[in-house]
C-alpha cells in the first residue's frame, strides 16, 4: 500500500485520512495566523499559542489555474498530465481566510459563499514511492446528490 | 514637498530583445536620458538604480563611466522603480546632491513568474499556490461580485491598453485587438484571460533630477515632483502571494500611497489630467481607479462604457498601453509610467497626445509581496 505523506512538516496533520492546519493564535489579541509564525502582526505581541484551525468554512473567492504552473516549484503533474484546479480562500469562522486548492475547477460550480472543508489532494509520488500530498477544500457534500 | 524637477528621460523599448541583456538596456536608457538634457555622465553626482533579475545597477558604471559617484542599489519588487526614484528625491532634498539619476531595468525568463518558497521548504509552490496571477484573478473576482463589474468591461481595460500601446513606438505589443479578442482569448486565471494579463518582459528608463531652483541649466521645460510616496501592506489588507489573510480589513497600501502622495502635493484626484495605474491585469487597472481616489468602488463599469479613462476621456488612464501592452520589467516598470507622464506634460507624446494641454500627472505601482509607490508630476 501506497504511503501518504504531507507536502511539508508543520503545515498540516493528517488524522484519520483528512488534514488539520496547524496555525498560532495570538495570546494577546488573539489573531489567527498560518502557518505558524511567531510574532503576531496585528498587535505586535510576541507570544502565541499552537492551534488546530477549524476544518470547514466558506468560500471568500477562488479563480482556476488553467496552466500548468512552472515545476519547479510545482509537484503536481505537468505537461500533458496537467489538469486544471481551483484555488481559493476559505474563511474559517472568527479565525482567519486560509488559501488552498479546490477539488473543483468548473466555474459553473464555484460559489463565493458556498460552504468548504477540508481534504487531502495528491500531488506526485516521491523518489520512495510514497504518495505527496497537500490540503485543499471540496465543497461540502449535503447529501443531496442521490 | 521642496522642489525637485525631472530634466532628462531616456528609455530603451519595451519588449523581448533576443542577445541584448538587462543591464545593456540600462545602459542604452542611460545614454539617451544624459543626451536629453545635454548631460554627461561625469556630470552626476549620485545614481539610484534597480534590477530584479538584471544584475547589480552599479556594475554598469565600468560601462559608462568610473567617476567615483555613490552609487545605491535598490530592489523593492514591483516598486523597484518608483523606490529608485523616491530615494534620488531624498537625495537631493537632503541637500547630499543637486543634480543626479534613477536608472531602472530588468529581464524576465518568458512565462509566469517564477516564485520559490522559503528555504527549501516549498509547500506552497509545490502545492501549485505560488503563482501573482491566481491573485489577481481571485481579487478581480471578489470584487466583480461585490460591485457588479463585469467581464466586458475588463475586455474593455485590455482593448484600450493594446490600441494606445499600437500609438507608442516604445511599446512591446503594437498590434490592436478588439474588446471581442480579448475576451476570448485563452481563459488562464478565471475570470482573466491571456490579453487581459501584462508578460514579464524586458526594458529600462533613466531619468535625471536636480533641484527645482536649478532645472532651467538643463532643459527649457522641466517637470516637477510634487509628490512621490510609497507604502506597504498593513494589517488585514488583500495581498499577492498570502498564504493567510485576516478577516479584518485594510483597503490596502495603493490607498496608503495616493492618500500620502495627494497629501504631500496638496491637491485631489479631481486635478489630476492624466494617470498611469498598475495594470497587471485589466481587472488590476479597475480596481486601482478607485483606490487612487478616481472614482467610488463599482463606478468603473460606467465610467468604461462612457469611454472616459480613453486618452481624450475625462481622466486618461495608461495613455502609453500600460503593463499590459509594455509588459512588466520589474525594475523598470514603474519609471515607465513616470517617462509617459513627462511626455504627456512637455506635450511630446505624439500620437496618443492627450488633448486640452495637460498640467498634473499620477503614477502608480502595485506589487508583491504589498507595496504602492504613487507620484505626482506637474509642469
């Protein structure tokens, strides 16, 4: 079995086959940062605290990556494997609008204000084999697709 | 501000220019500012140059002259340009130099910019993030659906930007497309297609200041700074290349920069005659109308469908085909927008001459990773 591996250590973590984002949350104000970061740019206060942010939000804008970005730095597949995606920022409720991929890429199913959470997108196989992975949001499934 | 003038430009054209490298199209803008004031090199007295990808700007003195003048690299992004002018303003209303130059250029590989993440720890190009025009797109987006701007009114920005730049012989792209063209040209950043984005290209300007009091020497129609302002991202503002942004919200620092510019030059956006705004892309040039203070948020779409951001409109915007038909040479880019503006107040600019004699012109550069640089020009 293929193994997973995230795209980079300290963005996020992969529990039970979804991502959480690892961000900071100010002790002072209590502004939401990520990644993480020391320093908080809002108030300027120098302590902050690890946090899990919210795994679900909704969508604040987006556009379609229609070319294939230039690799490097791009890991995901180029060339006549390319396909496009969306990307977008979600806003995590009284946290912070996080940017990330979208699971989708159709204009014609890209809301602003459509709810989004959180999942696991593939990238490309490393030299091991293992799977590379980054998160991206999918549009919330209400269970009216029968 | 206490007075400095613009006595001598010079540019070298815009474009792709196979065999021809950054710093040498430096140079050749260089030559042909000193020429237009009846300067010599010797005669500087300090320089201020930039260069993204270009090379260090004080290398190129073995090229044209070892005088032993102070020579300051500066390298602010996409305010790169306007930075080297605002430092060589500083200069001379510190009183460290009377008379000197600021020298912008650059070379881009072809294609999107490429944008490496910080040490060696690349999730966010690697995860397909790191790329200025999904900002763009995004931001267009946002406020297309916030302020009922349309599509056709971007095919409109790119359609004008590519029949004013079919009027400067200094232009990269001279060809006319139709509002039809540009809209349906390949879709690469949605809602943004490829006529409605500016290519890193390639060019350089120079231009030379002196002190106000002392401009007669040099030229019979000096233009003067009245202002020249830049500003970065505060808190909460929308940027490029933003992993994160807060739900607070800034209007940003092109707003920072034209409220300090106007400020500093003591007049509004209703005197200004002529503007050349960061047009990155079409929906770049909209949303900067508003703001620099031209116009309320969504009072483009009519002000577009009137025809008056056209050079004989009622405010000119990118008389010269903007970014959009020049390209982007980071390092030169924003002294592009202040050499159209000196040819529009001498009354040199030809045929995209805006009409009714001109008398105050507006600058604006916008960049990563949140940086305005506004000026204010007036004869």
């Amino acid at each position: 079995m293929t193994t997973i591996v995230a795209v980079a250590d300290g963005i996020f973590e992969i529990r039970d086959g979804k991502p959480v984002l690892l961000g900071t949350r100010c002790t002072n104000c209590g502004n939401h940062m990520f990644p993480r970061q020391t320093g908080c740019p809002r108030c300027l206060f120098n302590e902050q605290e690890d946090v899990e942010l919210a795994t679900a939000g909704t969508l604040w804008t987006w556009t379609v990556q229609a070319f294939p970005p230039k690799a490097p730095p791009y890991l995901g597949p180029v060339g006549d494997d390319f396909t496009p995606y969306g990307v977008g920022y979600v806003e995590l409720p009284d946290q912070l609008r996080v940017e990330g991929r979208l699971t989708v890429a159709d204009p014609e199913q890209l809301k602003i204000g459509m709810p989004m959470e959180l999942v696991l997108e593939p990238l490309s196989l490393d030299e091991d084999g293992n799977q590379i992975v980054t998160y991206a949001f999918a549009p919330v499934d209400n269970g009216d697709q029968s | 501000m206490s007075d400095v003038a613009i006595v001598g430009i010079g540019m070298h054209e815009f474009g792709r220019h196979d065999g021809i490298s950054g710093m040498d199209q430096g140079v050749t803008a260089v030559r042909r500012a000193l020429a237009d004031c009846g300067q010599q090199w010797s005669d500087m007295e300090f320089a201020v140059g930039g260069s993204m990808d270009g090379g260090a700007a004080d290398t190129m003195v073995s090229r044209i002259g070892l005088t032993g003048l102070p020579f300051t690299n500066v390298v602010n992004g996409c305010a790169t340009g306007g930075t080297a002018l605002a430092q060589a303003v500083n200069t001379i209303q510190s009183g460290a130099g009377d008379l000197g130059i600021a020298i912008g250029f650059d070379k881009h590989e072809k294609g999107a910019f490429r944008i490496k993440g910080p040490r060696g720890k690349d999730w966010y190009g690697g995860s397909g993030l790191a790329l200025t025009t999904q900002f763009f797109g995004m931001k267009i987006n946002r406020y297309m659906h916030q302020y009922g701007i349309t599509q056709p009114t971007l095919a409109k920005v790119g359609a004008k930007a590519f029949r004013n730049g079919a009027l400067n012989p200094m232009a990269w792209r001279r060809k006319p497309l139709s509002e039809e063209e540009v809209a349906e040209s390949l879709m690469l950043s949605y809602p943004l297609t490829q006529y409605m984005f500016c290519s890193p290209g390639e060019g350089g300007v120079a231009m030379i200041l002196c002190r106000a009091d002392k401009a007669k020497q040099y030229t019979d129609r000096p233009i003067y700074l009245k202002a020249a302002a830049v500003r970065t991202r505060k808190f909460g503002s929308f940027e490029v290349l933003a992993p994160s942004i807060a739900i607070e919200h800034d209007p940003g620092p092109t707003s920072a920069a034209s409220k300090a510019a106007f400020e500093m030059a003591g007049i509004g956006p209703e005197d200004v005659d002529v503007a050349q705004l960061q047009d990155t892309e079409a929906g770049a040039e909209v949303m900067h109308m508003a703001e620099n203070g031209f116009c309320e948020h969504g009072e483009q779409e009519q002000m577009l469908a009137n025809g008056e951001t056209e050079i004989n409109g009622r405010l000119p915007v990118n008389t010269d085909g903007g970014c959009l038909a020049n390209g982007e040479p980071i390092g030169a880019s924003g002294l592009r927008q202040v050499y159209e503006n000196v040819l529009q107040l001498r009354g040199d600019a030809g045929e995209r001459q805006v009409p009714n004699d001109p008398k105050v012109a507006y600058t604006h550069v916008y960049g990563a990773p949140g940086i305005s640089g506004v000026t204010i020009l007036s004869r």
